[in-house]
C-alpha cells in the first residue's frame, strides 16, 4: 500500500495513464483498500479449498462446458460482451485522439526579461521565428533570419523574436512551460523554454502572447519541421 500510494499519484498522472484525481492520496486509498480486501479473500479462499483441487477441477469443467453450450444456443450475451468490449475500445481511442490536440500546458510564465521582449515587440507585432538550437553562435541566428525572409518575405526589420525548445523528459504529459528570456551576442532576442514537445510549447507560446497583448503574434517555421503543427492548435 505505501509503495502503491508513492508510485501511483506520482507517475501515472504524469504519464497521461490515469486522470487527475489520481493525484489525492486519500481516494487511491480507499482505491487500493478495496482491492486490497479483494486480492486477501480470494487468497484466503483458495488457500481453504487448496486440498479439494480435483473436486474445484470437476466443478471447474462443468462451469466451462455449460458456459460453451449456453453460448451456442444463446449468442446473445456474447454479441451484448462484444458490443461493450468494442465500445470500450472504441471511446479509448477517441479520448487518446482528443488529448493529441491537448495543449499539456498547465500555465506559461515568463521572466522578466522575456515580458519585456513581448512587450515591446507588441505595440506592432510579435514575430516569432521557430529554432532548434544548435551552436547558438552569431552565424546561426544570422542564417536564420536569412533564410525565413527568402521562405515567408519577412520585413527587413530587426522586430524578431527566436524562439527555441529544448525537449526534456518525453514522458512528462503535462507540465508548467516557463519562458526565459535572453539576448545573444548583444543582437539576437531569445525566447528559451523546455518542454516534452516542441509544437505544444510553440503553441501555448503563440496563445499566451495573443491572450496577453491582444494580438495574434505570427510563427515562422520550415512547413516542413514539426513546429508547422503549431497552426493546429490556433483559430
């Protein structure tokens, strides 16, 4: 039970395997006691009946044989079984559908620095441009803006804003995004974050700047990087 009630709450939560409330300690209590009850009473029924095996056998066999003769005369309780068994199956796979358009963003918070950078940025518009950092010298960034301007005919302005993911634990399903602001080599404005996933932390980004400022910042990415997806979670 203690060992149940530090992994569960923990992991399976964090995993997207259980829902919220199996963070409360005290209904995986109540929970883990009843099957607790359930696995002592049937342990405690087969250790009574351990010398009476050949007679369980017996009993056993004639439960099966009239289980399979009930089931060829009268279909209708497995046709009822499978009906349930598919719409199990089926309402499984449209919730794991649905929760791929989840966000897994419980709340966005940026530092100082990087409220300033939207901020500012916002009296005309935001521009953020999607990098996977790398060497994160002055070439990088230069070729980045370089090449975003031939692919989307951006402006010739210096009103862009990098933003980078480092991905960190794939598992975590759902987590706090925290934006950290920066300027590199006394030039480049740097929105960095970590996240499990790029295009949700892109889009959680995209989201919480249009709900703060008021306007709809762009994203500019390879259409065909996986921050493209990003487009999928905006109106």
């Amino acid at each position: 039970m203690a060992g149940l009630l530090n992994l569960l709450p923990r992991y399976l939560p964090r995993y997207g395997m259980a829902p919220h409330w199996a963070r409360a300690t005290r209904p995986m209590v109540l929970v883990l006691t009843a099957v607790a009850f359930l696995a002592v009473m049937i342990a405690a029924r087969r250790a009574r009946e351990h010398r009476w095996t050949i007679a369980i056998g017996v009993i056993a066999a004639v439960f099966v044989y009239t289980t399979l003769a009930n089931v060829v005369e009268r279909p209708d309780g497995v046709k009822i079984g499978a009906c349930f068994i598919a719409a199990i199956i089926v309402v499984s796979f449209l919730s794991r559908f649905a929760r791929a358009f989840e966000l897994r963003v419980t709340d966005v918070v940026l530092d100082e620095t990087a409220q300033r950078f939207v901020r500012d940025r916002a009296r005309r518009r935001v521009r953020l441009i999607a990098n996977e950092p790398d060497a994160r010298d002055p070439a990088e960034y230069r070729d980045k803006i370089r090449q975003m301007r031939e692919d989307h005919d951006l402006p010739d302005t210096d009103d862009l804003i990098f933003a980078e993911v480092v991905v960190g634990d794939p598992s975590q399903f759902e987590s706090e995004l925290r934006v950290h602001g920066e300027v590199l080599h006394n030039r480049y404005r740097v929105l960095r974050m970590e996240s499990s996933t790029v295009p949700n932390a892109l889009a959680a980004l995209v989201l919480h700047i249009r709900d703060q400022t008021g306007t709809r910042p762009v994203e500019h990415s390879h259409s065909s990087s996986p921050t493209g997806l990003v487009k999928r979670y905006l109106p």
